[in-house]
C-alpha cells in the first residue's frame, strides 16, 4: 500500500486531538495525530501494542506509573493493555504505530 501526503481524512477523535489512518497492512496501522496545545487525552488502555514518534510539538505523556516531557525526535512504545495518556503543552504532530491492526480506525 502506497499513500501520498493529502491533508483531507483528518477524523476528530477527541477535543483538540485529530487522528487520520496513513497506511495499514495484514499486522500494523499507521496513523497520524494533530493535537492542539491545550488539550488532553485522557489516562486510557487498549489491547494494541502502540509505538510513536514525536515529529512537532510538546506533550507530557503518561504511561503506566511514569511521566515523561517529550519533543521532537522522541519516540516511544506502548504495551497492550497498559494505562496512557498526555496533556499537550504545545500543537502537536505525532506518528503511531498500532500492532494488530486496529479496526476501528480502518478508512470508511
């Protein structure tokens, strides 16, 4: 699978978090988040592994016990079905992989 960059298909996924499914396989997903300085994601688990990478931005983000202060470059993975979240000290960009492939965030 192939996708060129298009700005259209951004789905809103929670105030101020916007998310859009880049390319997907048989195993993985890749998606695309624009997060609005400001805005939280709330503390939530999910039974994908999830692996991310920073490009823009600053966020602290939570994973299980731990808080970290991130920016560009850094990257990130989180275990199934382990507690996560962020407050967004800046807008944002970040990359994720998810691992298996999510359904729910499937292009309609």
């Amino acid at each position: 699978m192939f996708q060129k960059m298009d700005d259209n298909g951004y789905i809103p996924a929670l105030e101020g978090i916007e998310r859009k499914t880049l390319v997907y396989g048989d195993k993985t997903l890749l998606s695309e988040f624009r997060l609005k300085g400001g805005s939280t994601l709330p503390g939530h688990a999910h039974p994908y592994e999830q692996t991310g990478y920073l490009v823009s931005g600053r966020m602290q983000l939570s994973i299980g016990e731990k808080t970290f202060d991130t920016g560009p470059g850094d990257s990130w993975c989180i275990p199934a079905d382990m507690e996560h979240g962020a407050v967004i000290l800046e807008d944002a960009v970040a990359i994720e992989v998810f691992s298996p492939l999510r359904q729910d965030y499937m292009p309609a």
